[in-house]
C-alpha cells in the first residue's frame, strides 16, 4: 500500500503528561511512528514524504482563531519567561458552564483553557510543526486516493481525532482524519465516511461533522459511561439539523471481545454501504489491541489482519490515519497487519 510518513512527527516529543495525580512520560511517545515505519518499510510497502500543504484545507474543518493561536503557542509561552524553554504549558481554568467561552481572555494560560479540552494534551516546541506535517500527510493520502490509488496508509502522530473544530485534546491537536475526509470533497467525492475504529470516541471528528450530511461518521469504541472523553460519544448522538441521521455511536462495555467488536463493526459498515460512500477514511486507532496500556478491549494482532480484510469489502477508496495505540512494540506489527489484511482481500 502506499503510505505517507515524515521525521517531522518527532518536533513533537513533550516530556510528562498528567495521570493518576502524577506526572508520567506521556503515552503518545515519539517511537510510535518509529515503530511503524519500521514495520511499514520491513514489509515493503512503499513510503513517500507528505506532498500536499493541508492549509488551504485546515480552516475547512478547525476555527482560524484555534489555527492562529496554535501555531503561535510556544513562542507566546516563551514569551512570558524564557525559563518556559524547559516547561510545559497546560491549561489550569477552562469556560465551563456558568462561565463565558464568547469573551477571550488575553492571558495566555487563559486562552490555553479556552482552545483544550482536558489538561492531557502537552504542547512543544515542535508541536505545530510536528501536527502541520501529519495535517499535510493526510492531505497527500487523500490525494493520492482521489487520483485513483485504492488506498493509502497516513503514518503520523500526534494524533487527530479528539481535536474539534476549536479545541486540542487527548493528545490530538489538528484532526487529521477530518483534513483526508474534507480533501476528499474538495476533490469531487459527493458523501465520504469516516470510520473511527480507535478504542476512544472520537469527538472531534463527530463535532467537525455533525451538522453535515456529507460526511457520515460512525464510531465504535468504549462506553462514554467509563472511558475517555467520557462527555460525547453515546449513541443517542445521531447528528443535527442537515446532519441528522448521518452520525452512527457505537459504543461497547469495557473489557469488550472481539466477537462483540467485530459485531459492532458490521452493523457500522452496513450503515456505511447505506449511506453510499463514495470514499471512506479510516481513523485507524490500535488501542483496541488486547495488550494496550490505557485501553480494554482484547483483540488480538491477527484480528487486525480480520480488519482489513472487512474494510476492504467496502471496496470504497480507502484512506487509513493512524489514531491511538500505546503498546509501542507492537504497533507497527499491528498496523501492518491492517494494510496487509486489506490488500489480501
Ligand atoms: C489522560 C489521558 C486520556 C486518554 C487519552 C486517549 C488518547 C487516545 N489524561 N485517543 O484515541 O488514544
Ligand atoms: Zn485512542
């Protein structure tokens, strides 16, 4: 399959992020990407550098003032001490009810509370940079697949799929999978679907689309009830005003087996093939892996070869963007394991 992958992904490496009280290295490490383009090149398939500037996409999906005040984050941190260098900012006070989200505080913390969504989300130096790049990898993806490439595989983190139209959050701060679905309809796709597959609901991408009925997004993961982001992701969210009837939840106990996952995913296929897709992005989280970390489901690395194998039935052109997924060695077997299954079918 052709993939799309930069060294850029490592200008974003902060250091400690919040869990349990405690300040631990952060899950979302840089080896991830490591690990999966290793595997991506060790099984041969053919890995190019991004190709397309996502810019003129990125204010099609996220709020310029989000876009202005993410890229100029470091250096206003900076700005307000240069012993910041060393520090990590993170967000302290947030507009939550009662409280006006419609008067921008000046103060950087401040803003900082106004554009995140939890205090999970560590900001860089490199971190614009760093999501720019995988920004302008789902692009190229999406390109590539609008010109005729049955599907491409986008190799990037940080992540995508909680940052919404104005906010970052778990670790997601430009949503990459929502860039490859709007550079989809730019190319002259009619309806794409998103299929967010990740152990995590993914917010940002329901909210991005959730008044539109020309991108349907259907999601399987943990119950809202007990896992992250825990305030979206029921499955009476079913989309509003034209996008009523065009966002499918679907979420699953903790502690979920395959059988009961794969089972869910039918049903969202089948809504999938309903919708009649002209294009399909796949928000391709690997945490649903029995072995992850922070997650708790239990498939296993040849149900991700099962995966592929049903994506592929869709026989839709397909973009897949990596989303979540923490057990780093095996990541790249896994994900592999999904553009091998799919290319085998
Ligand atoms: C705790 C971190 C919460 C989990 C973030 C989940 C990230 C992810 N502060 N999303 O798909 O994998
Ligand atoms: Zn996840």
């Amino acid at each position: 399959m052709r993939t799309v992958f930069t060294p850029l992904h490592a200008l974003h490496a902060p250091a400690t992020e919040f869990f349990r009280g405690e300040r631990v290295p952060c899950f979302e490490k840089v080896d991830r990407a490591r690990y999966v383009h290793e595997a991506l090149v060790a099984r041969g398939h053919r890995v190019d550098a991004p190709e397309v500037d996502s810019r003129p996409v990125l204010p099609q999906v996220h709020g310029e003032r989000y876009l202005a005040f993410l890229e100029s984050a470091w250096a206003r941190w900076l700005a307000l001490d240069p012993a910041n260098a060393e520090r990590q900012p993170f967000p302290s006070t947030w507009p939550i009810r009662t409280l006006r989200a419609d008067r921008e505080p000046s103060e950087f913390s401040a803003q900082l509370g106004v554009y995140s969504m939890d205090n999970g989300t560590p900001i860089c130096a490199g971190t614009w940079d760093a999501a720019k790049a995988g920004a302008d990898a789902a692009a190229t993806a999406a390109r590539w697949v609008s010109q005729g490439e049955r599907a491409a595989f986008v190799a990037t983190r940080p992540p995508g799929h909680h940052a919404g139209p104005d906010f970052m959050g778990g670790y997601c701060f430009l949503n990459n999978a929502a860039v490859a679905a709007q550079a989809l309809r730019n190319a002259g796709a009619a309806r794409v679907a998103v299929l967010d597959v990740d152990y995590h609901h993914g917010n940002g991408t329901q909210a991005i689309f959730y008044e539109r009925a020309d991108v349907q997004f259907v999601s399987l993961h943990g119950d809202p009830r007990t896992e992250f982001p825990f305030f979206l992701g029921h499955a009476d969210e079913v989309g509003a005003g034209a996008g009523q009837g065009f966002n499918l939840n679907l979420p699953l106990p903790a502690g979920a087996l395959a059988d009961a996952w794969f089972d869910a995913l039918a049903a969202g296929m089948a809504r999938i093939r309903a919708f009649g897709a002209e294009a399909l992005v796949v928000s391709l989280g690997l945490d649903t892996f029995e072995h992850d970390p922070i997650s708790k489901f239990k498939l296993s690395s040849d149900d991700f070869l099962r995966l592929g194998e049903r994506v592929a039935s869709l026989d839709l052109p397909t973009v897949f963007v990596l989303e979540g997924g923490y057990a780093v060695e095996a990541l790249g077997q896994n994900a592999v394991n999904v553009l091998d299954g799919f290319e085998s079918a």
